[in-house]
C-alpha cells in the first residue's frame, strides 16, 4: 500500500542537490534532530514547512508529499479474501463500516474500489433482507463512479457489466437494456492474432498458451449461456431437452466436472429445475442426485486450474485480480450450494420425498450446513 511518502521523497530530493540534513534543517529554520525524524517517518513536517520545502526542491507539494492512496494488485486481492472471510464470521454491519471506511481512504483507487462493489454483490445476502437493496445500490454507485472518473477503459466495460448484473438482483430489466444494448461493431478475435503472431516469432508456446486462454474464456461463457437459455426455454420440453443434451455433450467432450465443478453444480441444478417444471420427478431427483454426489465429493475451498487439456493456463489463472480463489468465501459457498436446493422453490412438490430429503440431509451434514 502507499500512502505519504514523504520521508522518501526527502531523502531522494536531499541526495539529488547534495545537502545534508544539517544543512536542510538551517534553511527550513528547524533542528537536524526534525529533518532526521522526517526522513525516517517517526513524524511529519509541519503544513506550514511544505510550501517551503517543496520551493527549495523545485517541485510541487503533491510531489513532495506523493499521496498516493492506492493499492497494489496483492494487496486488493488479499483485502478481498479476508473481507468475503469476515462477511462469515463477523457482524454485517461490523464488515460493511470497514468497506465504508476503507472505500473513504482509497477513494480514487479504482481497481480495489472495482473488487469491492464485486465483494458486495457477491455477499449482500447475507444482510437482512430489508437491508440487501441498500447493499446492491452502494455497489451501483461504486460502478457508476468509476465509469465516470476512471480512466481505465477495460475497468470501466467490467464496471457497466456488473451495474448489469445489481439491476439483474433489483429485478429491473430496463435498465439492464439501457446499459448493455449499444451500436458497437463486435471486435474481431485478437487473441487469434496475437496468437498467431507469438508463433511467426518462433514462441510456440506462448502462441498455445494464448489459444487456450481464449478457448477456456470462450467454452465457460458458452457453458454458461446454454444454461441461461434452458432457463427460457424452461415451458418447451422438445427444446429443453435438446439444449440438456448439447450441455451434455459439451460438459463430457470437456470433462467439465473436474475442469470446472461449480459450473457442473450449476449444470446439474438447471436440469433438475427444467425437470422439476415438466412434472418429471425421476429425472428431477437423479439431476439432484448427480448435483449431491459431486457437491460433496470436490475438494473446498473451490479455486481455478487447467487440466491434461488446458496444460498452459494455470499461470494466467494465478495472474487473475483474485488469483485462483472463488469471489465467495468457502462457508458461504457451502451455504449457497445447500440452499439451492433445500430452499429452491422448484423444488417444493418434493418436499415430502425421502429421496429429496436424503439429497438435503447429505448436503447438509457433509457441507456443515
């Protein structure tokens, strides 16, 4: 972290014009013992010396007192960690005063201002229901802040994004449309390119490595936008059915359950719910079933990594803002995995199933509820 690095700045600017301390603490008009605490940060200037001392520098105060209130990238992703772990084991309230507090010190940091509006979306339900949307809406304005006063064009796309994604939990659909509805051109494949410009280098394996970064971004989004459009087609069993089996098809070309095991998780959960809206109790239960044995049986904490097939990415997955860890703290995973389905609606018509509720006691005992 940086914050006043004054005693630095001293010191450096001293050396430069050549002066000793002696003879910097005779034109300040203070004692050498002040110059020295200054340069080993045991105290600061007074606010009147700053002018002063930054003339004789011949630079600016900001320079002199180089505030920097920013993160570096470590630092944003352990503060994240031990913030998701606080949400579990500290009051809301307790936690959501520090993010307040700390969103006021590094108020101009965008990249960790950016990662808590992300903490905050990913842990708003667990404040009290009557308190979510005022969590969803503080992390509204940290997005639209950065979007305003940010400089970064990527983190501001990532920061429209995920506005979307607070109107998707407020339920508000038009604003979802006013956001992500634009006249862009789609860019053409630039990780092709740069890929096949490592390899006219002679780096082959920088040119893989770059392809298969594109194609594990590339298969979960497909993965994911399968799911999403089951979800619509939920009424339609003909073209339900035929999306489950393209899933399938992928997840087991893939080998998604150890590739990826929580969009596995999702997977197994969505057919389960189309199964359940057709009146399908078998194939419900066995989706549940499937759901169950793999939420048990992964190893926790969740994180990232490659397989025999995505042999080149583990790198650039540890590389990530928060590395290889989930955005969710382990217990709160848990949780959420045990209350998708003992608290899922859909899955109501079985609550007087013993297989049903042999899938929750399972999950329950064995995730530690």
């Amino acid at each position: 972290m940086h914050e006043l690095n004054i005693a630095k700045t001293l010191i450096l600017k001293r050396r430069e014009k050549g002066i000793t301390q002696e003879e910097l603490a005779s034109y300040i008009g203070v004692s050498k013992a002040s110059v020295s605490k200054w340069e080993t940060g045991q105290s600061y200037p007074d606010i009147t010396f700053l002018p002063q001392l930054a003339s004789y520098f011949n630079i600016s105060v900001d320079e002199l007192i180089s505030y920097q209130p920013q993160m570096i990238k470590e630092d944003i992703r352990k503060l994240y960690l031990r913030l998701a772990n606080d949400f579990t084991k500290k009051p809301f309230e307790q936690v959501m005063n520090e993010i307040r507090e700390i969103r006021k010190k590094y108020f101009s940091c965008f990249p960790l201002l950016f990662h808590i509006g992300i903490l905050l979306t990913n842990h708003y339900m667990l404040a009290k229901e009557s308190q979510q949307k005022e969590v969803i809406h503080e992390a509204i304005e940290i997005f639209v802040r950065i979007k305003s006063e940010s400089d970064d064009f990527t983190l501001c796309r990532q920061s429209n994004a995920m506005e979307a994604v607070c109107y998707l939990i407020l339920s508000e659909p038009a604003k979802i449309i006013e956001l992500l509805t634009d006249s862009e051109i789609p860019m053409m494949n630039i990780n092709n390119i740069l890929s096949m410009g490592y390899s006219m280098a002679g780096k082959p394996d920088k040119a893989k490595e770059i392809l298969q970064i594109e194609i594990y971004q590339n298969f979960l989004s497909i993965m994911q936008n399968l799911i999403a459009l089951l979800q619509l087609e939920i009424t339609n069993q003909q073209a339900s059915n035929n999306i489950i089996n393209r899933i399938i098809c992928l997840s087991d070309a893939f080998n998604v359950k150890q590739l990826h095991p929580s969009t596995m998780l999702s997977v197994y959960l969505s057919f389960a719910v189309a199964f359940a809206s057709q009146n399908d109790t078998d194939n419900t239960l066995s989706a549940l079933q499937k759901y169950c044995d793999l939420a048990v049986e992964i190893p926790y904490p969740l994180s990232l990594h490659g397989d025999n097939f995505f042999d080149r990415i583990d790198t650039w997955l540890s590389e990530l803002d928060l590395g290889i860890h989930t955005p969710r703290d382990d217990k709160t995973v848990r949780q959420g995995i045990i209350s998708s389905v003992a608290d899922n609606p859909a899955f109501a018509i079985l609550s007087d199933n013993l297989k049903y509720k042999h899938i929750v006691e399972k999950l329950t005992t064995i995730l530690g509820g």
